[in-house]
C-alpha cells in the first residue's frame, strides 16, 4: 500500500464508520433526542437515564408536578400525584441522584420558565457521603450548574458515544424481535416493571450488611455540606417561586436500618444529619416510615423500594396526614426488629 | 485545546497544516512558518489568553540573552558567565513564582509561625516545559554549542504547538535544523501516514486506556482512608497504567501532529515498565526530561566523575530536583528522593559487582515504581500512607456472590463483601489491569510501530478501529495528566 493511499483511507474509513454508526443512533434515537420516531420504537432502552431524562424534559412544555431523586425514588408513579394535584406529572428520579441533579434540573427549568407547582424532592441517604456527583451530572450542561463552560459539543457527542450505540443496538434488537423489555422508563419518567422483583429474606439480609459495611464504610465518612447546601439552594428557590414542595428522605428496609442502629457512631451522624435537614427543611422520615419498611414485599432489594410502596409512599406523604406527618421525627429511633 | 477535543482534531489541526502548506506552496515560507508561530500561540492562548505574555516576553528575554551569548563568544568570560547566571536566574525566578510562590510560604509560614498570606497563583500552562527548554539553550549558546539563529525559528523551537504544553522537552540541536531545512518544507505523504497513525494510537492510549484507569485512580486516591486491599492495589496500578497512557499517549500525539509538519520529535518513553533496574526506568521513562537532568544538572554537579559519595550526592540531588519540577509538594520531593535512593542503591549494588535474575530484578523494579506514584500521586501525605497501608495492611473483600462457592477463603481471612465498591470497581477491574500489564509488559510499543512504519491493511484496520472508538468516547474528555506539571 503507498503512503499516499494509506492517507487517503485513513480519512475515508473512520469517517464513514464514524458516519454509520451516527446514522444508526439518529434513526433509533436511543435517548428521544430528536422529534422523529421514523421505525415507530415503542420501547427506547437507554442505559444513561440522565440523559434521557433531560431531554425528555427539554420537550415538556409544561410539567405541574416534579418529584426528584436517585434511583430510590424511580417506582414512584408520577401518575398519582396528577390524581391528587391534576396536571402532568413527571419522575425524575436518575441512577445516584443527589440534590446537585435536584437543583441542576430547577435551574434549568427555572431558565426555561417551566418551574412545576409541585415537587417532591427525595433525598437518598447515600447521596450525602461525600462531595463525589455521578460522572453524567457534569456532562449534561443542564445539570451542571457548578461548570457553565462545559463544551457545547454535547448534544453530538449524545449520538456520538458507545453509551449510545449499546443503547441503540439493545433497542433495536427488541425492536425487531418485539419484545417488551422487563423494565424501562414510560413517558413520565416512571420505571415500569413488568414482572415485579422480588427478593427473599436471606439476599435482603446479605444486601443490608453489605450497605453498611462497604458502601455507608460502617458510618466512617463525612456528611457532605455541599448537598446540604444544594437542599438549602432548592428551598430558597421553592419560596421564590411559591411552589409547593415537599422533602422527604428515601426509604430502607427496616434490617439496613436496624444495623446503622446498632453501631452508635453511624447512629449519631445519622442522627446528626437529619438535625441539619430539618434545620432547613421540614422532611417527611420514610427511614423509619415503620408501618412499611419492615415489609419485604415493598422492596426489590435493600434500599429500592417497588411501586405497591411508592403508592403508599405518596399516600402518606400527601393524603392520609399531610401536612401533619411532614415534620422532622426527633426520634429516629425504629421499631425493634 | 486538548488533543483529545473535537475543535483540535476537526478544526485546529486540519486548519492549520492546509494553512501552512498552501503557503509554503506559494513560496512564502517566513509568512508559513509566521503562521506556524501564529497557529501555535492561538493553541497555547486557547485556555487562557492571559499566559500568553509570560511566553511570549519568556521567549523574547532568552532569544536576546542566547544570542548576547553567542556574540560574547570571544569576550571576556567573566560576562559571559554573568550573562549566563542572570538568564538562569531569570527563568528559575519565573519558574518559581508563579509555581513554588505558596509552597515556599506554606513552608515559611509552619516554620516560622508566620502568617503571611499565600498568592495562590495560577500557574501557567507549560511553564515548567518551556523554562527548562530554553535553560538549555542559554548553557548551549554559553558553551558556544549553538548557532546564531534567527527569531522565527527560535520562536518556532519554543512555541511548535505539538511539543509546547507536555514535551517532549526538546533541544535546540535537534529542532532548529529541522526547522531550517528546506527538505521538511514540501508535503511529504510518508510522513503524514506515519504521523496519522502514531496520532490515532496515542489518542487511543489516551481516550480508551488512560480514562478507564483514572476513574479507579481518582476514586481510590478520593477515599483513600477506607480502601481494602484488593482496592488500594487496583488503586494504586490503575494509577501507574493511567499516567503511562497518558503521558505516553500524549506523546504520541505530539510525534504524530509534528510529523504532518515533517517534524521530528524525539521519543519519550521506551516500554518504561519492562525496565530491569531504576536506572533502565530512567532511560525509558520522560527520555527527554531524563536527558534535560543528565545534561544540565547531573554532570555539571559532576556527575560520577569525582567518587562514589560524590556520585551518589549527586544522584540525590539531580532526582530531588526532578521531584520539584513536577510539582510544588512534599510528596513531590519525597517520590524525587525514593527515585534517588533507589538509584543510589542501584549504583551501590553495581559496583559491588552482584547479579539477580531478571524476572525478580523486573519485579523489584515495578514494584518500587508503584509503590513511589503513590507519593507522586496523593495530594496529602496521609493519603499516599493510607493508600499503601490498604495494600499491605487492608482487609481482603471479595465479593459475597462467590461466598457460597469459595467459603474454604474464609479460612485464609478473607472476607465477602461488595467487590471494589470505593472505587466504582466491577468485575472486570482486575481483567482489564491484567490485560493492559500484559499489554505493558509484553507487547511492542508505539515507537517500535513508528520506526518500522509501512503503510498496510493491518495498520490501517488498526488505525480506524482506534479513532472510531476513541470518537465515541469523546464525551468524555479530561485532560492529560502532565498539564499540571
């Protein structure tokens, strides 16, 4: 092969390679980015629930009701808060989501006047051990309220990533064999379980050790000040705009619980932690929510919750005794196991 | 503008070489290479204007000094010397304010118990690289060891935008006739094939292997305090396999976009990590920086030419230098000091005419180099003892879905848990570390390709394989470890 040759190919190869596979994600659309649906998918199935998440919320021209979260708070149907509040309701509830995602997507809302009425902020325990954000919140200039220079290349590089082509390849082959996928995300944000999972006594208790022990480092970490922050910027920015919002911390089952209890250092920063949520929010306790959390049948595993208790969840939280059970508990204390 | 950007691999590159080929086609060789020098201060301007009058009066001053020096040649010495002290100073000088400023203060300050207050400083992009590169020029024009160059090519030498912000540290002796020579100013396809292909294998090296590890390396450097064992020494070889890609995926970019321009870089790294001794490391690893030490520093000092305590002073002081450069820390020194000892020990060890085999030479080797990026690594001195203390002391966790299987482990006091959970590790955390360590340790390296360079299907396959995956990781860009230093 001559120099001049090799040259030649070297910019013609890649480029139509390059070229197909960015055809391939525009026609399937992995993350709905564009308005076209040319092969009529039904069932997208994105791994990067950011981003598909945000551009779904590009293209709402009006969402009434937000709730906002980390993947705890993915079972609970939007559709019940426009039971109780009418309007549309959308979950944005994203795989690690911390109050920076929370307060990212009202900044950009706010920018683009379409601030709900309603939102329900869940705040995830595990979110506030520590400063560290999920590497997709910098990537979406949405978001990431902390770097507004970030690169303006995004929306390309959303076609252009293996995120994408994996997506696209998934999609497609459910696509053409029309299966309906056992989980994904419905227009609201909401993740639709096929087949409910359910999980037996022993895997839970497994799960729950192995949450305290290795992801909560059996209470040795320090509460990150900068979420708190952010939960205090989403306050602020609720009394601004006179919206309705209500906070509560996500649920885990009752044995998890239990075994921050037994060891008295986690107890305290647990405790401590939940002093400085009430200092700037009233939050409703769903930790300790007793009449739930010791049932296995509400969860799929150790701290995701399933849809049977993200309606008794809202329930709680907006029909049966709100506002009276929106309040800090001062006891954090649970039943005994 | 990072080598690894849509704007530098779509815009800048392109622009530029069409730009300054179409010129030199009409015969306007001053107005390309103008351009060149143009093209390149845009590239080094692009992250933030404000360095551009540290380079630029940087360049200037040493231009006027190196030729003062040239043109003393036959002067007495004693100015020439003069001339010489006050250039080195001057560089140092810019070199050390707006890089050691506040570590100096710190230090001042914890001393002294003194409370002056720190300038924090942005230090400026390639500072260290292009100090150095034209501190060797000034001890060259000193020596009379340069030529009366004109401006356009010095300010080509120091600005050519793919060795201006990370290296390779190059010399005056082997750039300026490549800059002058009228050979390297027609189109030449060889070049340009060769350049493409090294571009497109740095960049994967870069993109693909480098940004995989430096999740593992940061999350692991960020909870340092709770690593276990299995996740301290994924920690601390991620770390060591993410600074050679990228360092050396740098590199190869550099090699590669000066190539397009028929420049030739010399190379920087040689399979550092097969090396069977320190000083084999040094000779493999940051060849130019290892070059700029011997030469200015190291055999000035006197290098091994009066005694063995002497060498071995010496030895010390060039590494604790080459500690500095990196960076303004204690950690810094401290990895500069165990590279000096080891080489100490190394020269003792020679000297006393013992042997070992190669494979635990090798061993000892790596190991040490591992275990010393720890300290070059961490931000804190606590951290890089944590680090090491979960890879000699930390609990061994493997993951509780092998606990059925495998309990006879428990035996050994190993326990089950989640599987690498503070560094966002799974299952094919170690996998992939085993298969770049054998990448590392076993295959060719890219020099190797570039030297032997001829056009074929398979480095073509290679090529487009490498830029397809690596436009697909675009979106997540970060930039190359060696900007910092």
């Amino acid at each position: 092969m001559s120099y001049k040759k090799f040259v030649t190919l070297f910019f013609i190869l890649p480029f139509l390679l390059i070229g197909t596979i960015f055809s391939l994600n525009i026609i399937i659309d992995p993350f709905s980015i564009t308005n076209y649906n040319l092969l009529d998918i039904h069932y997208k199935l994105a791994r990067d629930d950011r981003t598909e998440k945000v551009e779904r919320i590009r293209k709402i021209k009006q969402i009434d009701n937000l709730i906002l979260g980390s993947s705890r708070s993915q079972h609970i149907d939007p559709k019940i808060l426009t039971e109780y509040f009418g309007g549309y309701s959308y979950n944005f509830g994203v795989g690690g989501g911390s109050s920076a995602d929370a307060l990212g997507i009202l900044l950009y809302l706010e920018s683009q006047k379409k601030l709900p009425q309603n939102i329900l902020l869940t705040l995830d325990f595990s979110t506030f051990l520590g400063d560290t954000l999920h590497p997709s919140f910098y990537k979406l200039p949405e978001l990431n309220f902390l770097d507004k220079n970030i690169q303006p290349t995004s929306q390309i590089a959303k076609f252009l990533s293996i995120d994408a082509v994996r997506a696209s390849f998934k999609t497609l082959k459910a696509h053409l064999k029309q299966t309906i996928p056992n989980s994904y995300f419905n227009e609201e944000g909401f993740m639709v379980s096929r087949k409910a999972k359910t999980v037996d006594q022993k895997t839970i208790s497994k799960q729950s050790h192995n949450y305290v022990n290795n992801i909560y480092n059996n209470g040795d970490f320090n509460v990150s000040q900068a979420r708190l922050e952010n939960v205090k910027s989403i306050v602020e920015l609720c009394k601004k705009h006179k919206i309705n919002l209500a906070v509560t911390l996500t649920p885990v089952y009752a044995y998890q619980y239990a075994l921050i209890e037994k060891n008295p250092s986690f107890k305290l920063k647990l405790a401590k932690f939940k002093t400085d949520l009430a200092a700037i929010s009233p939050f409703y306790d769903a930790m300790i929510d007793n009449q739930y959390v010791k049932d296995i049948d509400n969860f799929e595993d150790s701290v995701h919750s399933n849809e049977r208790y993200g309606h008794l969840y809202l329930a709680a939280i907006y029909k049966n005794t709100y506002p009276d059970l929106i309040k800090y508990h001062q006891s954090t204390t649970l039943m005994p196991f | 503008m990072l080598f690894n950007s849509y704007e530098f691999i779509f815009l800048f590159l392109p622009f530029t070489f069409f730009i300054y080929f179409y010129l030199l086609q009409q015969r306007l060789i001053v107005g390309a290479k103008g351009f060149l020098v143009f093209a390149s201060l845009f590239f080094y301007s692009w992250w933030n204007i404000a360095y551009l009058p540290i380079i630029l009066s940087s360049m200037l001053f040493n231009y006027v000094i190196g030729n003062s020096l040239n043109e003393n040649f036959k002067s007495v010495r004693i100015h020439k010397h003069a001339l010489l002290t006050f250039g080195i100073i001057a560089n140092i000088a810019l070199l050390g304010y707006f890089k050691y400023s506040d570590f100096f203060i710190e230090n001042f300050n914890l001393a002294f118990d003194g409370s002056v207050p720190l300038l924090h400083l942005a230090l400026p992009l390639a500072i260290s690289f292009f100090t150095f590169q034209q501190i060797a020029y000034l001890v060259d024009s000193y020596r009379a060891e340069t030529a009366e160059y004109d401006f356009l090519n010095y300010a080509l030498f120091v600005t050519f935008f793919p060795q201006l912000i990370a290296g390779p540290i190059v010399h005056h002796a082997e750039m300026m006739p490549q800059f002058a020579s009228r050979w390297n100013l027609l189109k030449q396809y060889k070049n340009i094939a060769a350049g493409l292909f090294i571009f497109s294998i740095g960049l994967f090296k870069k993109v693909v292997i480098a940004d995989y590890f430096a999740t593992f390396a940061t999350n692991g450097f960020d909870k340092a305090e709770v690593l276990n064992f299995f996740e301290a020494w994924a920690t601390s070889l991620s770390y060591t396999f993410q600074l050679y890609f990228d360092f050396s995926g740098y590199t190869d970019m550099a090699i590669g976009a000066a190539l397009l321009f028929n420049i030739k870089l010399p190379i920087n790294f040689n399979s550092p990590y097969k090396a069977l001794d320190i000083q084999d490391f040094w000779r493999r690893w940051h060849i130019t920086l290892s070059r700029f030490l011997r030469d200015y520093v190291y055999i000035p000092l006197g290098g091994n030419r009066k005694g063995s305590f002497r060498t071995y002073n010496n030895l010390m002081a060039t590494f604790i230098l080459g500690g500095i450069w990196h960076g303004a820390g204690w950690t810094f020194i401290f990895w500069g000091f165990l590279h000096g000892m080891a080489l100490v020990i190394h020269r003792f060890w020679k000297n006393l005419g013992l042997t070992m085999p190669n494979i635990l030479a090798w061993f000892i080797t790596f190991n040490f180099i591992n275990i010393a990026w720890v300290f070059f690594r961490a931000k804190e001195w606590d951290d890089a003892l944590k680090v090491l203390n979960g890879m000699f002391y930390g609990e061994m966790i493997i993951s509780y879905k092998l606990e059925e299987k495998w309990q006879f482990l428990s035996s050994a006091n190993i326990k089950f848990g989640a599987w690498l959970p503070h560094i966002s590790g799974d299952q094919f955390t170690y996998a992939f570390l085993l298969m770049t360590a054998f990448i590392v340790f076993f295959s060719k390296n890219s020099s190797f390709y570039l030297f032997n360079f001829v056009p074929s299907k398979k480095l073509l396959f290679l090529s487009t394989f490498a830029i397809t995956l690596t436009a697909l990781l675009f979106n997540k860009i970060s930039e190359f470890l060696y900007f910092n230093f």
